[in-house]
C-alpha cells in the first residue's frame, strides 16, 4: 500500500485540456466518495486549480494497476475518449511524496515559490477530510506537506520578488496599460483569486473596483472592503461602457462571454482598448473574442511569459528548497516503514 498521485499540469498539458477535467467543488466529495467505492484508493484527495487537476490516493493495488485504474476513472467520469500520452503523469513512493511537498512550496507552480497553491491544497485537504475521506497516511503526508511549505519560506528566499497568479495578471494589466490610474476594473467572480486580484489592482492605482458575483451577497461583501461597488451577476455586462479591465475567474462550467456577447458591447464602448484576463478553468471567456479589434484577452497559460521574467533571480534557491524536501520526504518514509514494515517503497514513474 502507498501513497500514489495522478495529474495534469500547466507543465504537461495546455488549458485547453486541463479545463476538461477540472472538477466544480461542490462535485469533488461525492467523486471522492466514488474512488473509495470502487476499491481503487482508501484514501483520496483531489486539487484542481487553474493551472493542476490532481488526484492523490492512498491505495493497496500495485503501482501499475493503481495508475491504470485512475487513468479510466478521470477519463471516464470527465467523459473524455482521446488517448492521452505525456500530457498525464502518474507517480509512486517517493516520487509522490516528493510532488506533493513540492506543489505546496510552490515549486511546482507557473510562478516559483507563489504561495495561493498553499492555500488552495489545504482547502482541497481540508475538504477531503471533512467529508471523512483521509485517514492515516494522507493526513501524515499533508500536514507534513505544510510544515515543509513552512519551513521553506522561512529559510529560503524562493518567494524573493515571487507573485501570485492573480498579480501576475495585474503586470499584464500595467504592461497593456502604462498605468492603471483612472482605469476602470471589473471583477467576475468573488472568490479568492478574484479578491487578491483587486486587492492588487487598486494598490497600483486602479481608479475602481466593480465586484459581480452569483451571490450578491458576497459582492456586496468584497465590494465594500474595497471601497467599490457590487452588482447583480445577471448585470455586469451593463457596466462595460466604463470598464477598461476586467479579471474573470468564476466557476461557471461554460463561457459567459462569447465574440457574439462582446461585439455589441464594444460599440457602446466605442471601441475604446479592453483588456480582458481569464483566470478561470474551464475558460469564462470564449477565444474568438481576440479577434476583436481592441480587444486583448489573455488566459492562465498566457501569464506563464510573465511568472518567467521573475524566474532567474530565484533559481539559486531551487537547489536550497530541494534538500530540505528531500530530508524531510525521506524522514516520512522512513518513519512509515518502521511502523508498516511490510510497506514497499519502491519508485514507480509513469505517464499513463
């Protein structure tokens, strides 16, 4: 029995295919529930972002047949018939363990060393464990997931002029713009990356904040702790005649704006330059909109040329990160054979 994941990543597949697999958060304890039932793991975690959809399993089938049955599973349950090669990646004892402390130190993401991927694999733990789907094992390798996290940021300088997703964007936005001063900012979608998002646009000078979100409620909320405004969901596109930004990152499983949507919305704009940032997987914005005229749409996998140009002055603490990694991977591994010394740990690499 070991600990095994499976995945998709911006460093494997593009967004176009990571958006068919990701999984709505009201729908992941139920497809926990599923794994569990059908024998292929006894404990399960499943992190889907923008940028990773993965599945981490504590199971007693091999390797092999683990990789297998997972593989049918995402497929299946995402209904997706295409084979898939390189773009899924599938990992055993250590190597699992070594991807998940990674992922959490933020070096595994699109900008290195960002610290939203912490937040958001605790949330997918933490999700999972209220639902009663982890035990033992997947709680040990989490926690101690976190501490190393921890640990890394304290005794490296891997976030040193390190950015979030979110402000990755933002210098898209003043790179479009000169300066966001007097520039008009929508935001759809008031969840966490939405709200860092505008946290980061008015510190450079954003002139306002609209907040549009299916809970009023909610917008409302964000609205006032940034000192903007909210509106009904259903009405956000009566804002653009005086928008010039706008973040978008719902849940919704289709995309709200379309080029059919938008061209209307341009004339009553004047056809004044809109930029418009699609945070969200699946997409909320449709990519024939950049065909457009002054219209520049950009999405998760577009932000990667920015998260390269803070690349170089961390590099030196890769090497830094990696060892405390690997010490800590080997002291957990170490401390579950001498409790389950029937335990094997051989190291299984696959792309299924």
């Amino acid at each position: 029995m070991s600990v095994v994941v499976i995945g998709l990543s911006h460093r494997s597949s593009p967004v176009e295919l990571r958006e068919r697999f990701a999984f709505a958060e009201a729908r992941i304890p139920a497809t926990l529930q599923e794994l569990r039932t059908a024998g292929i793991a006894q404990e399960a975690v499943i992190l889907s972002t923008c940028n990773r959809v993965e599945i981490y399993t504590f199971t007693a089938l091999e390797p092999v047949h683990a990789f297998t049955a997972l593989k049918q599973f995402l497929t299946t349950t995402h209904n997706y018939a295409s084979p898939l090669g390189e773009e899924l990646y599938a990992l055993h004892e250590p190597h699992s363990v070594q991807h998940l402390f990674k992922v959490a130190c933020g070096l595994d993401s699109m900008v290195l060393g960002e610290t939203e991927i912490l937040g958001q694999l605790k949330k997918a733990y933490d999700l999972a464990l209220q639902h009663g789907h982890t035990g033992a094992r997947l709680n040990k390798a989490f926690q101690r997931a976190f501490n190393v996290a921890k640990q890394v940021r304290t005794e490296t300088n891997i976030q040193r002029g390190s950015i979030s997703v979110a402000s990755a964007a933002v210098g898209l936005a003043e790179k479009i713009f000169s300066t966001l001063a007097g520039h008009e900012v929508m935001v759809i979608g008031a969840g966490d990356t939405s709200e860092k998002t505008a946290r980061a646009l008015l510190s450079r000078g954003a002139q306002s904040i609209v907040v549009a979100n299916r809970s009023i409620d909610r917008a409302e909320a964000l609205a006032k702790e940034l000192g903007g405004r909210a509106v009904k969901f259903d009405d956000w596109a009566h804002e653009f005649e005086k928008i010039d930004i706008v973040i978008s990152s719902t849940a919704a499983p289709h995309h709200i704006l379309d080029r059919a949507k938008l061209e209307p919305l341009m004339k009553r704009r004047k056809n004044r330059p809109l930029l418009l940032i699609d945070i969200a997987v699946p997409r909320d914005i449709d990519p024939a909109v950049n065909q457009l005229d002054n219209v520049y749409l950009y999405d998760v996998d577009d932000l990667q040329s920015i998260a390269h140009d803070y690349l170089e002055q961390r590099k030196e603490e890769i090497s830094r990160c990696e060892a405390i990694i690997e010490e800590k991977v080997r002291g957990l591994l170490d401390q579950t054979a001498r409790r389950h010394p029937s335990v094997s740990s051989q190291t299984v690499v696959s792309n299924v």
